[in-house]
C-alpha cells in the first residue's frame, strides 16, 4: 500500500488543525502519517496542539453542525505522536507528528517543512492540506487511486473536490482555469450545488486550489518544492505552471471530498484593517511575480488590468488599496 504523508500547517487556529486531524484519523483504506508543521504562531498554538494530542483538553464542536460526525466521537487519546525536527529518523510508528517552525514562514514555507520530512521519510504521495477543513472517510484512497490509474501517469498534481463547510452541499470548486490576459481565474464549480455536473469538466484545469494538493516522490524530485517567493497567495499557480513547464499535468480527483471553511476572510469592507491590507500586498505583488516568471508576454494586459482596479478601489474612495496596486507595480513595497 502506497504511503502518504498529510501535511497539516498551523498559524493562530489550534482549534481547526486539531478539528481536521479528528478527520483525518477516521480515513479508510490507505496507510498515512500525519505531519502539523506549527508555523511560528505567536499564541499558545503549540502547547495547546500538544495538549490536545495527550487528551488534556478536548475539542469545542457545535453538535448541530452537519459535519459533527466527521470529527466526533474523537478519537482515543493520548495519541501515538512524536515531535521531531525534519532529520528526525525514530517517527516511523507515529500516527502524528509535530514540527515547530520558531518562525512564521508563510503558506509554502511552512508546507515545504513539511515535504521535505516526507521525501526524506520514504513516503510515496504527500498531501498538503488546509488546516481549516474536514474530510470524507475516502478521501485519501480516492487520491491514491486517482494518481494510481495508467490514464493519470502525468499527472502531478491533484486536487480533490473542495465543498464548502458550512454550506456542506456546495462547492467552493474543483480547481481553476487561469486567463493570464485579464489575471482572472474561474473556479470550476464555484458556489453551486453539487450534483456531480461538474465532474466532468475538468480538462483544462491550470491549478488546483490550494487547500487540497496531492503530490507524488517522482513530481517533487523532478519539479521541486513550493515557491517561497510568495508568502501568502498565487504559491498553487506557481506550482502549477512549473508543472505544465516540466510536462506534468494537474488533474482533479472528483471521488475525493473535502469541507473547506475557506480560513479568515480579507473582508471586502472599505474600511480593511492593517492586516487585510497586508494581505492585499500580497495578492498583487505575488501576481505581478507569477507574470514575471510565467507569462511575461502577458504582462501589460495585467498591468492595465491592475490599473483599471485601482482607478475602482479611487472611485469608492478606497485609497489604500489603490495605492497598494501601484506600490506592486513599481515595485517599492520591498518590505515583502
């Protein structure tokens, strides 16, 4: 049976990484570890993961919401874990294992920690995994067999079908088709029913969305791990458009469900704090990057695209996010 690693990242939200590994634990049908890279959150995420791990506290779920059975009954606890550094050669028998980041390293980085303990660990496939969701039982399988079929040999990144957690019957997608002429992407399935109408389309996927990627030994040998060039966004479409470059393919296992809560919300407001605007920074610095390496031919139309934006964000008289467009696009906001 082919081995998985599944690699959780936490940052502030103990509560939801403790909340997925309950879910994930229940899986079925395939051989897995579960690594919880700890990304240098500045609270008490640490010694609250840990405690949870030993069964000192227990976890708060609403027994109204209709994922309650994914993670309840919990499991028995203590769990089998260690705590190990990326060198570390005695986990082997963990069904859980915490590395601690002493410093916030962003979405890859912490995720990288995490893929490299698996290539140096003997794992077949790893599983990068948002912290803020739960799984169907099968889910994993699903995967395995997914990258297993002959017909899916060039696949090298796979994506599950993302549903949305507190609206459990609708899709957040099934990855994205990205038009490097507008900068857009169309999620494929985006924030409709699911009655399996969209399972068949996607052919042409161009990334899978970040909160389910599912990636093989032989893909990270030969293409490398996650970008770290970007710290929060755009880190999947890069990945993605290393893959397409190296003659891999991204493909969606359908078979395969995930709840995703979608993580803290940047707002739309107006008004965004400090953080939001941060977040935005991000966005379109990481945007502008990802043309450079990628689709520089394409790079005046997103320009004039960002442009157009930011002539909106001043009509509203969102001043802020305007002047964060421009600050990406002549490139002073080096503090990033």
């Amino acid at each position: 049976m082919k081995k998985v690693c599944v690699i959780l990242v936490n940052y502030k939200t103990w509560q939801d990484t403790a909340e997925c590994m309950e879910s994930v634990l229940k899986a079925s049908g395939a051989e897995f570890q579960i690594v919880v890279v700890e990304n240098g959150s500045p609270d008490d995420s640490w010694e609250k993961l840990i405690a949870w791990a030993d069964g000192q506290i227990t976890l708060p779920v609403d027994s109204e919401n209709p994922l309650y059975a994914y993670s309840h009954p919990p499991v028995t606890k203590p769990l089998n874990y260690a705590v190990a550094d990326t060198a570390s050669s005695d986990t082997a028998d963990a069904d859980v294992v915490f590395i601690r980041s002493m410093e916030n390293l962003g979405f890859a980085g912490g995720n990288n920690i995490g893929l490299r303990y698996m290539l140096s660990h003997g794992f077949d496939y790893a599983w990068l995994l948002n912290n803020d969701t739960v799984i169907e039982q099968d889910a994993i399988q699903e995967l395995v067999a997914f990258m297993e079929a002959p017909e899916n040999s060039t696949v090298g990144i796979a994506g599950s079908k993302l549903r949305l957690y507190h609206r459990p019957d609708t899709l957040q997608g099934l990855g994205a088709i990205f038009n490097p002429y507008n900068g857009k992407s169309r999620i494929v399935g985006a924030q409709q029913v699911d009655h399996g109408q969209f399972d068949s389309q996607t052919e042409g996927i161009t990334y899978a969305i970040g909160a389910a990627m599912f990636v093989g030994r032989n893909f990270l040998q030969e293409v490398g791990l996650m970008s770290e060039d970007y710290f929060l966004y755009n880190e999947e479409n890069d990945w993605s458009a290393r893959a397409h470059r190296a003659g891999w393919k991204v493909g969606i296992a359908v078979k395969s469900i995930v709840y995703h809560k979608q993580g803290a919300s940047t707002g739309n407001s107006p008004k965004k704090s400090k953080l939001q605007i941060k977040a935005l920074q991000y966005k379109y610095r990481g945007k502008i990057l990802l043309y450079k390496k990628y689709y520089r031919k394409q790079l005046p139309y997103l320009y004039f695209h960002l442009f157009t934006r930011s002539m909106r964000y001043i009509a509203k008289g969102n001043f802020k996010e305007a002047q964060v467009i421009y600050a990406a696009i002549f490139n002073t906001n080096k503090e990033l």
